[in-house]
C-alpha cells in the first residue's frame, strides 16, 4: 500500500510538469498582453512594464525563471493584481470556494444517501417517485437558471437573504443550495441502484436466510458496496467544487478560486493562471489518490498496487 | 451564458415589478454613516502610481489627496493640500503654497518635498507607471520616464527647439542615427535635425530624476516648470498620478506598501480593508485635516461586475449607489421611470477607426459615405436609449462652452450615394468591408445596426462582422489587421486635448494609419498657446481637419447613467464620473415617507 501510494505520488510530478510546461506556452500564445488596456500608452511605458515582469526576456528564460521559482513554491506577481503575489490570491480564492463548495457537497450527501436508500427500498411509492422526480428536476435545471430563480423567490421577493455578496453566513445559503442541487439528484441515483444491485445478490439472501435484522443487512451489507460508486464519484467532484464554480461566483458575485480564474484568463494574467491551474491539478490528483485509497479499505475486492 | 443569465433574470424581474413604485427596491438607509458603492470591477491596486483606471481611481482618490481637488459637480481644481496657487503669464510656472495642517495618517506634515518625491517615482521607469504619460507636460518629465535625450547647443548652453519653441528629444536609436550620419531619407525630421546639427557643436543630454521640473522651494512651496504652456494643469493636479505617495512606507515595505497595515495617507479617509474580488473599505482619517467637513464613517467599494448581480444587490438594499454604467440594457427603460436613476453627460466618445491604408477605405470619398449614412439619430434613440448624442465630431462636448467644437458628420444617404458612386463604388458594388468590435456591451448590436444602414444606402455592399474577445480584439487593432473597428474613447481629464492628441501621427492610440501633418501642427501649436480662448480654437482647427479627413468615423457621445438611493446626499452626476466622499453623506431624515419599492 504504501509503495502504491508513494508510486502515485512520484507519477504525479511528471505529469503536474507536462500540465504546467502546456498552459504556460498556451497562455503565451493566446493573442494579448498582460497589460493592454483600451487606451494605449507610450511604447516606452509598455517596455518598463515588460522589463519589470521579465517579460521581454526570450521564451525560453522566461520558462526557465518560471520553473526555478515553482521549485521554491513561488508563483511570482499577479500581473493583474501588482500588490499582490499569486500564492496570496489563490489562498484568497480559496477562503471562498472551499466552504461553499464543502458545505454543498456536505448537503448533497446528506440529502441524496437517505433519499437513494429509500428509493433502492420502496421503488414502488409515489411519494419516492415524485421527491426523485424533483431531485432529477435538479440536475436537469441548469444551475444559471436555478441561481436566478432562488434570488428571485428569497432575496427579491421575500428579502430573506441577500442576493449576492460573500463574508457572513447569510451569504452562503443561496450558493450552496445552487450548487448542491445537481448533486444530491446524482448521489440519491447512485445510491440507489448500488443498493439495489447489492440487495439483489446471493449473500443478501443467505443473510435474510440466517436471520440477520434487516436494518443490520441494509447498513453492513447493502450500503457499504453502493457507498463505493459514491465514493468514487466524489474525488472529481469535490476537486471541481474546490477549484470554484464559475457560474455561480459570477451570478452570487463570490470571489473564490473559479471568478480569479476567469478574470486571470480574460485578463492574460499569467502567472495567475498558472497558479490557479496547478493548484487545480493537485487537487484533482490528490482527492482521487485519497479516494482511491479509501476503496481499497472499504472493499476487499481492491488491492492496491497489486496486478490484476 | 452570460446573456442567457441576464435575459432569464430580466424577464423575472420586470415581470415582479409590475407596479411600479417610485424607488427601485429597498430605501430604508443602512445603520451608521456608512456608504456602499458598486464600484464594477477590482481594483488592480491602490498605489496612486500603478492604478490603471477609473475603478482605482474612484478609491484612490479618497485615499490620497492631491494639491487640488475635484469640484464634486463640475469636477473644477479647488484647494486641497494646496491653499493658493499662483501661475505665470505664459502658464509654464506654476507655485502652489501647500496648507501647513496638512498632515499624513501617521501625523507627519504633508510638504513640498512629497510632491517631489511623488512625481519623480511616478516617473522613475523602475515605477512602470502606466499613467506615467500623464505628468508629460513638466519639464522634462517625459525625457526622464522614455529615456530620450535633449540636444545642447555647447556654445550657448541652451536645448535646440522645434518651430514651436519645445525643446528637441530623441530617441536613443535616433541619437545613434544621427551620430552613425545613417539617416534614412524617409525620416525627414531627421534628416533636417542632421543638418541643423552640423552647424554646432552639440552634445546629448541624458536626463534624470533631479531635472524634472518639480521643486520644494521651502516646506510648504512648490514650484513646477513646465514643458510648454500648460493653461489646464491645475485639471492635472487633481488626477490620481499626481497625488503624494508616503516614502517612508515604500521604502520600508516595498510592493507590499499599499496594505491596510502599512499604508500611510493623506486623503480624508485611510484603508481598512482591502480582500480582493470582496471588498475594499475605507474609514474616516481622524488626522485628516479638513476631518470635520467628511461626513461619512466608512465606505465600502464592491467589486461585482454581473450587471443583474449589481442590481439585485442594489434593490435589495446591499449597495447605496452604483457607478456608471453597470446597468444592464434589457432594464434601463424601466429603471429611468425611477427616481434612482441619475444620468448626465459623459466625456465618452463612441467611434469607429479606419483604416486609412487599405484600398478603398484609402479613399476618403469612401470614409465619407458611410459616415453620411449611418442614422445616429435612430441609433440613440432606439438602440442606446439612456440618452447618449448622435455624435458628429471626435470630440464629445463643448466642454461648458469653452471649445468651438466642430460638428460636420450628419446623415444624408442621398450624399452618401453620390460620393460612393464617385469613387468608383456604385450602390456598393465591389466594396467589402471587414467590421470588427468586441464581445460585451452593446457593441454587437451597434455593430449590426451601422451594418443594417449601410445595407439600406449601398444594398451591393458587403460587410462582415468579426467578433473577437477583448485581448484579441486589442492586439487586432493594434496590429491595424481591420478595415472598420469600433472604439471607444473616455478623456483623462476634462480638456479636449485628453482626446486630440490621441489621434497625433506618433499616438499608440492612432491604429488607423492615418497621418496629417497639418493636424499635427496644429496640436501642437495650440499646446504651445497659452491664451486659453486662442487654444480653444486652435484645437477646434485640428479636429476640423480630422473631420474633413474622417480616419475615424463618429457615432455618439456617451452619458454617465447609474442609481442612487435617495438618502445618498452629494454623489453628482459628472462628466468623468468622479465622486470624491469627501462631499458625500448619508443622510437618515429627509428621505421621502410613504416609497416603498416591493
């Protein structure tokens, strides 16, 4: 296991490289310059602008320079952002997405695990049917339109909780019902039919055979191998709402990860794209390592770094 | 996506608000003397120095405060730091006698010897100020900042003038030129420097910080020298560039100075707070000292920039007052019938660029025509509808009446035919044209309305609309790869030079090819004119010139268009959309009883 992990860890670097060695040529290639606004200013201007970022040096120093610095954990200057570094903005990023998107997804387990659960054991109840229908509901509504709809209803409406906006916890309960929505109709549907793959298989039997307590076989025996597809679908998920969501930023008017991203981008900020991706890949790499280990400890079935 | 956002929330809101109230949502004011302002964007940074824009600048200005100050409603210089002020006959000398209460947040006076340090690190080119152009017009400031020379004559000492009586700079490649005696021909001014130069003994004069035109005479007077007459400088002293940056905090901390634990101002409030993408708040500066004059305790900017976002925080009552233009189109005609909505006239001109060295646009029988045939009239009217004018010069204003301004583009199809057919292009035929403009705004829409008319005039013509994103769409125009692009231009202060000069030979604001070296004399002949009536005109024969030529083709002139609760007392409407909260207040009795907006 623990060679396993170490050899992920190692395949990681290379792959972190080619991520980064991409988006820092494409970046450069997309037409623009960091600091070109409307109104253009004296080429001399331009040139000390350049010369203070070390942009007039040829590609490949430029490369070079960059590279040295991400061994020392030193994303540079945003271009954007002249006060401040790039390790400042992504941490200040992060303050932002990281508890909306851990307490949507938080609300999504919550909802979708039970909700999946008795859907696998009463498939036939309406009253399962219409809340399943409404959780499809809520993945089928694209969240541009579902934002909108709660501003409306609770903001502009009832002036329960502000519009947009970010710092107090009144500004957290619109986004994370946004956001959660999708997800608790995806987790409520996994479950379900892991569940009900599961209660359909021989072990189950012999268990009600022995006379083991239902509610005993659901738990230990049922959930615990629906729970795996769940988990598995969790890494990619939650690195995507750690990263930030950009529409929601946007409609919520949120400053996390997601809203800096786009800005770096339509910005030609560089150095803070590339901050924002690498951090990015990490997380992905790092949460579907954890996830991968976590399979491998709730099921048997799974050795890790074993062939076959 | 975006679009599909703000159609999706329009349609909602305008069907929630069926009846219309006299204020658009909440009215009730927030607790404390405390002011929030959707501001549009982030600022990039606080340092006077490295803020590019308005959005800074809307801060900065409240953070630092300059030898002058903006008149909160017609944004005129009156005192600030500076009490009193004195200027020459000829406008190139200027003395300033700073108030002696003037002190920065960590209780220092504010002398001379700040503006020094102030502007020679504006223009330091280890500043990489973008707004460093703006100090151009002290003497030697522009030498300093681009790094070229000033011929001296050796026997009598003095710098070699043009016909206009301005001192000479090149370049350093220049200076090699002339010394190498490798010259090319085309490059006449040049040419006619060598030979000037051949009948002295010369020398190259490099120069530097000490030889900007900016000196404490003692600690409360400064003196600065200007390039050549400069009658409108005192608009300048106001600008965020100008204003006194603490050299004590720079030296110290660096590029990190403009935290809210390091900073140190001088404006009437100090920096509290600044999160990117959340917020930036400001406090009252109690060292401030006019501190009892400024009403507000705190103002917070907000940096949302979703338009529907802005104004659902707006009705909810989360932002007091918007700057302007953050109101999405889809529901201006509703918001004007509210007595939140303030607009007024904006120093924005909307045009299109030419470019002048393609065949036909070469032709300026061809410019001509299709300016005659866009109807601005119905453009305004129908399209923009916050008020904005059918524009018929570069120029958008008379400036108070002051500027002879010129109007000669109007609409008449009928002329637009002939001149068309003249040029070899009857109905049309054969002319295809590339038309480029960028995502956002209305632009798209405009684009598509100048195309539908000269559809209607020129039913042969072709025009193809290219939309590029906004980076790209710079990079296009700067590279001239157009034939027509929009653009649109906002002034730095209030003169008409702000825009004229953009359009020089030697402007990188000029992408259109176009060179004219009767306007270009003209420019400067009126820079070099110190009678303010006579430089008026001056400049009003320059942009008659530029009309006659038409490398840019005028459609309107803007207006500033924002909402405003009605307890929000002295943020005007004015044409650069400056609000100093120095003037501004929250005022908790007066507002109207009885308006409720939900």
């Amino acid at each position: 296991m623990r060679g396993y992990i170490l050899r992920r860890i190692l395949l990681a670097i290379p792959l972190l490289w080619l991520i980064l060695t991409l988006t820092f040529f494409v970046v450069r290639w997309a037409p623009g310059k960091p600091f070109r606004r409307e109104r253009a200013v004296p080429a001399e201007i331009e040139a000390h602008l350049d010369r203070h970022y070390g942009l007039d040096k040829p590609w490949y120093v430029q490369y070079a320079n960059y590279m040295r610095g991400l061994v020392r954990l030193d994303f540079g200057p945003s271009y954007r952002y002249p006060d401040a570094t790039v390790g400042e903005i992504v941490r200040q990023g992060l303050r932002a997405s990281v508890p909306i998107g851990l307490a949507a997804y938080a609300l999504a387990l919550g909802l979708g695990l039970p909700l999946g659960v008795l859907a696998a054991l009463h498939p036939h109840s309406a009253w399962v049917r219409a809340v399943m229908g409404l959780a499809v509901l809520g993945v089928v509504t694209p969240n541009f339109v579902l934002g909108p709809l709660l501003v409306l209803l609770f903001s502009l409406t009832l002036y329960w909780f502000p519009p947009a906006g970010w710092g107090e916890a009144r500004h957290l309960v619109l986004p994370v019902l946004t956001l959660s929505a999708a997800y608790v109709a995806y987790i409520a549907r996994l479950t379900q039919s892991g569940v009900q793959q599961a209660l359909a298989q021989d072990y189950i039997r012999t268990a009600h055979a022995k006379g083991v307590h239902p509610r005993a076989i659901l738990l230990r025996h049922a959930l615990r191998p629906a729970l795996l597809s769940v988990l598995s679908f969790t890494g990619p998920s939650l690195a995507f709402l750690l990263a930030g969501t950009v529409v929601i930023e946007k409609i919520f008017a949120i400053p996390g990860l997601g809203h800096f991203f786009v800005q770096a981008a339509l910005n030609r900020d560089y150095t803070l794209i590339l901050g924002i991706v690498s951090f990015t890949a990490i997380a992905l790499i790092v949460l579907n390592l954890l996830v991968d280990i976590a399979i491998a400890l709730l099921d048997p079935r799974v050795a890790l770094g074993r062939e076959g | 996506m975006k679009r599909l956002v703000c159609i999706g929330v329009g349609l909602l809101l305008l069907g929630s608000c069926a009846h219309p109230a006299a204020y658009f949502g909440k009215i009730e004011p927030p607790e404390g003397a405390v002011l929030r302002v959707g501001n549009g964007a982030d600022p990039a940074s606080l340092d006077p120095h490295r803020a590019p824009g308005s959005v800074e600048e809307q801060i900065v200005i409240n953070l630092f405060e300059g030898l002058t100050e903006y008149d909160p409603v017609t944004l005129d210089p009156i005192p600030a730091v500076a009490e009193a002020w004195e200027v020459n006959e000829h406008a190139t000398r200027f003395r300033f006698r700073l108030r002696r209460t003037a002190r920065w947040s960590n209780g220092r006076p504010v002398t001379a010897w700040d503006f020094v340090y102030s502007w020679r690190r504006a223009l330091a080119p280890e500043t990489a100020s973008p707004n460093a152009y703006l100090l151009y017009y002290i003497k030697n400031a522009e030498a300093y900042n681009t790094g070229r020379v000033k011929v001296r004559d050796r026997r009598t000492g003095r710098f070699l003038t043009d016909v206009f009586g301005r001192e000479l700079m090149l370049t350093p490649d220049e200076l090699r030129r002339i010394r190498r005696e490798d010259v090319p021909s085309e490059a006449r001014h040049l040419q006619e420097l060598r030979r000037r130069l051949n009948d002295h003994p010369w020398e190259a004069v490099t120069l530097s910080a000490e030889d900007v035109g900016v000196r404490a005479l003692d600690d409360a007077t400064l003196e600065v020298e200007m390039e050549a007459p400069t009658a409108f400088f005192l608009k300048l002293t106001t600008l965020g560039v100008y204003r006194p940056v603490p050299r004590e905090a720079i030296e110290r901390y660096g590029r990190a100075w403009t935290r809210p634990e390091h900073i140190v101002s001088n404006g009437p409030f100090r920096l509290v707070e600044f999160t990117p993408g959340r917020r930036v708040v400001l406090e009252k500066n109690p060292l401030y000292w006019d501190a009892a004059r400024v009403r507000l305790q705190r103002a917070i900017f907000y940096p949302y920039d979703e338009a529907t976002t802005v104004l659902n925080l707006y009705k909810a009552g989360e932002l007091d007052v918007l700057v302007s233009g953050l109101l999405p189109p889809y529901a201006l005609r509703r918001l004007q019938q509210k007595r939140d909505y303030v607009s007024g006239p904006y120093l924005l001109s909307y045009f299109l660029l030419v470019n002048v060295r393609r065949p036909p646009l070469s032709d300026r029988r061809v410019r001509w025509a299709l300016a005659l045939s866009i109807d601005r009239e119905r453009l305004c009217r129908r399209l923009l509808a916050a008020g904005q004018q059918p524009s018929g010069a570069f120029t958008p204003s008379d400036f108070q009446g002051k500027y002879p301004r010129p109007s000669k583009v109007g609409y008449d199809p009928e002329r637009a035919r002939q001149l068309l057919a003249a040029a070899g292009y009857p109905e049309g035929r054969g002319l295809r044209l590339r038309f480029l403009y960028n995502t956002g705004a209305l632009h798209a829409q405009i684009a598509e309305a100048i195309q539908a008319d000269w559809r209607r005039t020129f039913p042969l013509i072709r025009v193809e609309l290219i939309n590029q994103e906004w980076q790209v769409y710079l990079n296009t125009v700067r590279l001239g790869d157009f034939d027509i692009a929009r653009r649109s231009f906002s002034a730095d202060f209030s003169d008409p030079t702000s825009f004229l000069d953009s359009m020089l030979s030697t402007s990188p604001n000029n992408p259109t090819g176009w060179a004219n070296p009767e306007y270009d004399r003209l420019i400067q002949q009126a820079n070099a004119t110190s009678d303010d009536h006579r430089r008026m005109a001056l400049l009003a024969r320059a942009e008659e010139v530029l009309l006659d030529d038409l490398p840019i083709i005028p459609i309107y002139s803007s207006v500033t268009n924002f909402l405003r609760k009605p307890y929000v007392r002295g943020w005007h409407a004015n044409v650069l959309d400056r609000h100093p909260l120095k003037f501004v207040a929250v005022e908790r009795e007066g507002t109207p009883p009885g308006f409720s907006g939900r």
